[in-house]
C-alpha cells in the first residue's frame, strides 16, 4: 500500500534518493542534480497559479520512499489536473501505475489529466502511452528540448 505524505524540506534526504535513481532522465532533461536546484524545481509554477493548487507528494511503501508525485489542480483547465513530475525510484513495480490511479481517485472532480514528456525520453513516453494517454501536439521547451503535450481524458 502506498501513502503520500505533502512534500517540506524534512524530506530532502528521501527525494534526493529517488531522484538519484533517475539520473538517466535528469540528463535527459539537462537538469542539475544537487538540493539547491532541486527544491526550487520542486516550487515552482506556472505563472499565475496560487500555491495552493500546486501539490506536491513524496510516496512511501512500508516506510521507504518509492517516488516524488508534483501535480496542479484545476491548470490547464478548472477540469484538468496537470502532472507535472513523477519519478519512480525503481521502475517495473506497478508504482507509477498506481500513484495514476490514487490520484483518479482521490481527485474524481478532474476529467481530464494533462502533462509533458521529453521527446527524448523514450522510457517516459512508453510509460505514458501505456496508461492511455495520447500526443496532443510537441512545443519547445527550454531552448533545444522538445516537449510532447499529452492528455487522457477520464
């Protein structure tokens, strides 16, 4: 059973695991790995968007941190919820899979879930597509990167 516990910087040392086990999509992304650049990653949001919409989760599966969940209520659209990072620290288990579902779950209002994956990241994509969601369009994001918008309407 997973649990979801709300993200403050007491938990530095759980998120650096998880995102030290997905270096391979940090280079991807050409993000910088250290706490610094981290947390601010972590706060940020669209222009705009109050805090209170931006969630931000760590999981935990028998007291181990499993993953990093950080989500937006009611962005892009007040019936989309927009996923904005989910890192698995050990992929193949079911976990992305399941925080999907919670979070159907826990937020029943929003029928639409939206985000972007790198059209690097392979990986990523292949997970994405799995679970339904499909390419609305690809934008440009952060100079060189590209970005394939997806949804999945619920």
């Amino acid at each position: 059973m997973l649990y979801y516990q709300p993200y403050d910087i007491s938990l530095n040392a759980d998120v650096m695991q998880i995102y030290a086990n997905n270096l391979d999509y940090l280079t991807l992304a050409n993000e910088e790995f250290d706490q610094e650049t981290l947390i601010q990653g972590l706060m940020e949001r669209p222009n705009g968007v109050p805090l209170s919409q931006k969630q931000v989760r760590l999981v935990y599966r028998a007291d181990k941190p499993v993953a990093i969940v950080d989500y937006i209520l009611g962005y892009k659209t007040a019936t989309s919820l927009y996923i904005g990072l989910l890192l698995v620290k050990d992929r193949g288990q079911g976990i992305g899979s399941q925080i999907l579902a919670d979070l159907n779950h826990r937020y029943p209002e929003f029928q639409i879930l939206e985000l972007g994956v790198l059209t690097n990241n392979i990986r990523g994509l292949n997970f994405w597509q799995g679970q339904g969601f499909e390419i609305i369009d690809t934008v440009a994001y952060q100079g060189t990167l590209k970005v394939h918008r997806m949804q999945k309407h619920l």
